[in-house]
C-alpha cells in the first residue's frame, strides 16, 4: 500500500507562564531548551519529518502569533525544516480557531481531504517509533471520516490532566464515550481503574471532516475562521488572517467545540513516554536524576538535598544544602524557589508580576529580534546601559526616538552607524552619539558576531519609545 500523506500542524502559541522564570510570553517553553539539545519546537518538528513505510510527512504548516514569528522561522531553519506557512494569529483565540485557520488554508488550497496531524509543540514524546505507529494505526480511521484523538495510557492519578473514556475493546482504534476535564486525586484514580486515558490534545483528522464538525458544533468559530482566511493576506512564509474577523470568533478549546460534541469520534490507546512538562514537577519527572533524586542543570551544588531540582540559566551560582522536594530556577533577572507539589501554582506568581507592572512576566533578560538580541545590563533614574549582538550581514530598522538620546560604543567586531543621514564606520572602542530625535540606524556588515554598548539617557527610558521608518523585517509603522 503507498504511504499516507499527513500534513504537521504544529500548535505554537501561549505563554508558558507555568515554567516561570525561564519560560515568558516572549520567549515560551516551545521556544526554550528543556530537555535536550533541542528546543521543544525543534524536537517535535524532527519528529514528523519521516515517517517509515506507513506513513510520509509534509512539510508542516505552524500556528503561532505574530510576536514569535522570527524566532520560529529561525529555529525551523537551524533544524533545516522548511514549513509550507507560519500561520500568525493577531490574537490567541484558543486551539479551536488555530486548528480551524489551518484547515481553511488547507481547503483553500484544494486540500479539504489532507490528513491533519495535529499537535502542541511543546510536549515531549520518548518512544518516536509507539509515536508513529499510533499514527499510523489512526490514519486509516481518520481517512474514512472519523476525529481521532490519542489516549496516553496512565502511569499515575494525575490530577493536571483531562481523560478520555474510550469504549470497552481491544483494538487499536476505539469509539470515544466521553471525555472529562481535570480531576480530583480521589477520581483520577477511579478513572484510572476504569480503563480511562490521559488527554494529549493530538489528533488526526482530514481537514473536511473538521471543517464539517465545525460548522455542526461550533458555527460562530467557523464562520469567523472561514471569512478571516478567506480576506487574509500572504508574505513569503507568513500567513495573516483579516484581524477583525478572526477575532470574533469565540475562543475556545478543540476539546470544548468540536471533540466532546460530535459523535464520529475515536481514541488510539498508546504508550510513547509523554508528557506535556507543564510544570517544573512534570520536567523534573522526565530529566535523568542522581542516586537522590536531585537534577541540576547549570552552574550549582546540591548538598545534602533529595528529589530535587536546581536549574540555573544565566544566574549566579546556586548553592542548595538540605532540600527535599524543591525547585529552584535561577535566571540572569529572577529566581524561583518552591515546593515540587506546588509547581503547578507558579501562574499565581506570574500573576502578581502583572498586577504590579513587572517587565519580568513577559520580557526574557536577554530579548530575541530578527537580526540578534538584547540584554539590558543596568538601569537606573533616566538611565539605562545594554548590549546589542547583531548578526552578521543584519541591520536594525532605520528609527528614532523621542524621549531619549543614545551613544553606541563598540565592543566587537565592526559596525555601520547611520545618524542623521551620514554613516560611518565604527571599530572596536570608537563610539557615536545619538541625539533625541535623530534618525539612525545600526548596521553589521561583517560575517561575524558585533556587540555593542548602548548608553540610554533620557526621561522615559522606554522600548515603546521607538517610531520605525524602514525596516529589513515588516515592523515599520
């Protein structure tokens, strides 16, 4: 029999708020290295690049926001996957509308019938060949028209988690008979002794059969989705929806608009050592440990501690000396320390961030953009003192500010300042001011890294203080 033909939609938005303080809404756990070499997006596009004799993978279409769209295309390219889109979101709606933008991109491209596999990107899977085989076992169930989800057979009363109850049955495919949200401790278990499966938002399905439980189901969504798609816009890799359209659509899960109301539902029991790592407990449970339980990660000790973590990402030594059952994330900006059994809870403390203004619920200490990063490395009263790296061969956009002046000093390699209209060429320790309101521009036209010192000064120190007027990326006003 030829291979069946699946096409990746892999899920890329949300916040990572749960993994706190090295996962932010501007750079989330998808986009983070937890666990290998890789980042979580990378290792779930690898896994849908080959499929075996049963199945072939297309390239994967990916459904993100706008904020993150450099970073992904970047990261894609590092893994040399070359996606068919990058679907951005003007706004989170929830993963019914994101799943629902990519079948109408697929239906308007006379795709209605390509099988959907569709996926977060930010789970890990172990066993890649169990991971396969239940899609592969899926496949012929979902070309015949049915919404197939995936089970994880339990391993504990998870209490994180929502189940599925799957008919009584041996085969590999069963009838869904319903599913259920997060339990207590006390039912997790009952359920678990009545056969139930985790729910690990994966699915298989063709875009039509979707698209047609959709509009039975969930008819707002469609309609929304439907008309944004279709006055929707295309840049390269970079697909838009109309913004208005898209967001009235209701937000709201997959699971809650479509999956528990329709009734051609099926569930792939399977084992493939997953886990969603939505909480620093969930990662330590899957990171190789020591004799006692610890996991450490980055410069630290642990003396004297059991069943613990220590995980530093650019912050100062960590010395930890009699924990038992903590984690402690230290980054450059913040440190968290909890109780495992409370890692769950960490949202509350991004919450209080929030409440109170902080930069550190959202922004990284060192913060991406398509020609390099930033990190800020001191501030104070009016001012503020960074380091830039920018990419070989990249420029910032051409802007101004005004509220503040700036001076560049370089500390590596060779930059292209232009200010005011004039360029010039600046090598290591030579400097250039920028006054209030001067155009100006930041070029590295060398094939290797430039840092820069960036002295702020001024009366609101601010990165909503710039106006772009030409840009190498699509961000001028």
């Amino acid at each position: 029999m030829p291979a069946l033909a699946v096409t990746p939609v892999l899920l890329c938005g949300g916040s990572g708020s749960r993994l706190w303080p090295l996962s932010r809404a501007d750079r989330p756990k998808q986009l983070q290295v937890l666990a290998d070499q890789d980042t979580m997006l990378q290792a779930t596009v690898r896994r849908v690049c080959n499929g075996g004799d049963a199945l072939q993978f297309e390239a994967p279409l990916v459904v993100s926001g706008e904020g993150h769209r450099f970073q992904i295309a970047e990261q894609l390219l590092h893994v040399g996957v070359q996606p068919q889109a990058l679907l951005l979101e003007p706004e989170g709606r929830n993963t019914a509308p994101a799943v629902a933008f990519a079948a109408q991109l697929l239906a308007s491209q006379g795709k209605a019938d390509a099988l959907m596999l569709v996926m977060p990107s930010d789970h890990l899977i172990a066993d890649e060949a169990a991971f396969r085989a239940a899609i592969a076992a899926a496949a012929p169930a979902a070309a015949s028209g049915r919404l197939v989800t995936f089970g994880i057979r339990p391993t504990d009363p998870a209490t994180g988690y929502g189940y599925i109850q799957p008919e009584a049955g041996d085969a590999a495919v069963l009838p869904v008979r319903r599913f259920v949200e997060k339990p207590g401790a006390e039912t997790a278990a009952h359920y678990i002794a009545d056969g139930y499966l985790w729910n690990a938002g994966i699915f298989l399905f063709r875009a039509s059969t979707f698209l047609a439980a959709l509009a039975a189901q969930s008819p707002a969504i469609a309609d929304a989705v439907g008309e944004a798609v279709a006055a929707g816009t295309r840049e390269g890799l970079f697909v838009r929806p109309e913004p208005a359209a898209f967001g009235r659509s209701p937000s709201i899960s997959i699971d809650f608009a479509v999956m528990e109301r329709a009734a051609n539902v099926s569930v792939v029991p399977v084992d493939m050592g997953w886990s969603d790592v939505g909480s620093w407990d969930a990662l330590w449970r899957v990171l190789p440990a020591d004799a006692a339980g610890n996991v450490l990660r980055g410069a630290g000790a642990l003396l004297g501690c059991r069943n613990s973590m220590v995980r530093n990402e650019g912050g100062p030594f960590v010395a930890a000396l009699g924990l038992e059952d903590m984690v402690v994330v230290a980054t450059a900006d913040a440190v968290l320390v909890a109780p495992r059994d409370r890692s769950e809870d960490i949202r509350a403390v991004v919450d209080r961030l929030e409440q109170q203004g902080m930069d550190l619920a959202r922004t990284s200490h060192e913060v991406r953009r398509p020609w390099g990063s930033f990190r800020s490395l001191d501030r104070g009263c009016g001012w503020q003192v960074k380091c830039i790296s920018v990419r070989p061969h990249s420029s910032l956009s051409l802007q101004t500010h005004a509220k503040r002046a700036e001076t560049w000093v370089v500390a590596r390699g060779e930059a292209i300042a232009t200010v005011g209209g004039k360029a010039v060429r600046l090598g290591v320790g030579e400097s250039v001011h920028i006054p209030v309101g001067a155009e100006h521009r930041l070029e590295n036209p060398g094939t290797g890294p430039l840092e820069i010192i960036e002295i702020q000064q001024g009366d609101t120190i601010s990165e909503d203080d710039i106006v772009r007027l030409a840009d190498d990326y699509g961000r001028a006003a």
